[in-house]
C-alpha cells in the first residue's frame, strides 16, 4: 500500500511538473515568436528612419538651391477643343520637361473620329470668346488639362 501512495504522489508530481513544462513551453514559443515580430519592426523602423534621412536631405539640398513652392509661378492650361495635327504636334510639343519649366499633366484625351454619319467633319463650337458663336474644324479633339511650373526670376 505504502508504494501504491508512493506511486500516486509521484504519478501527481510527474504531472503536475508536465503541466508547468508545457505551459513554461507555450510561453517560450510566444516570447520567440514576439521575439521574431520586434526585430522585423525594428527593421521596418530602421528602413523608414533611412528612408526620411534620405528626404531630409534632399529638402535640405533643394531649399539650399532655392527651389522652394514660393519661388515657382503656376500656369494653368486647360484645352478643350478641337485642333488640327499640326496643331495639336504643337501643343504636345510644349508639355515636355526642360531646364526652365516643368509640365505637371493632369490629363489628356484625344478623339481622332470627328466625323459625323454622313462623313463630313462635325463643326464643334470653340470656346473662344463668350459673344462668339465660331466654330472650327479639327482633325482631332484635344482635352488637355495640366499646370505649367515655372522658376520666378
């Protein structure tokens, strides 16, 4: 009987120290696993760090340079109607970006089919003065919204 009672506490510790193991086990496999979740923040914060270090630096370049949003004039451009090719060459010819203004796109569509059922060339109204009831032939419809940037001098 002794080694009946001697069997059970032992059986009780056993388990008892096989519960505490496992749990000890499932605190360990949570702390790596947050383990594992701070390093890749630290190194999310650390590519951001480096990420604004870089920006910081080239606003700091740009305003040494003095190209600062007060020092820029802004053109707005906002056609509407409809152009010849030449015309229109013309236009798209002047929204590239050079070394004394830049072209800030906000939209472009082009319609190249102008012609009604009966095949001539539709006379859409231009929007050239408000009292003017003028209309021009286009071989394209040209929708062209953007800004003009421009260094104050």
């Amino acid at each position: 009987m002794a080694s009946a009672i001697l069997l059970f506490l032992a059986a009780n510790f056993f388990l008892t120290a096989y519960d505490e193991f496992a749990s000890y086990e499932g605190r360990l496999r949570g702390s790596r696993q947050e383990l594992e979740a701070l390093k890749e923040h630290h190194k999310e914060q650390e590519r951001k760090r480096r990420i604004l270090t870089r920006v910081k630096g080239f606003v700091d370049r740009a305003r040494s340079l003095g190209v600062e949003r007060h020092n820029w004039d802004y053109y707005d451009v906002n056609i509407d109607e409809p152009v010849s090719f030449p015309e229109a060459r013309q236009i798209l010819a002047q929204t590239v970006n050079t070394s004394s203004y830049y072209f800030r796109p906000i939209k472009l569509y082009i319609q190249k089919n102008l012609e009604s059922e009966t095949g001539k060339k539709k006379k859409m109204p231009r929007p050239s003065s408000a009292d003017s009831k003028e209309t021009k032939e286009g071989d394209i419809y040209l929708t062209l919204k953007g800004t003009f940037v421009v260094p104050q001098r």
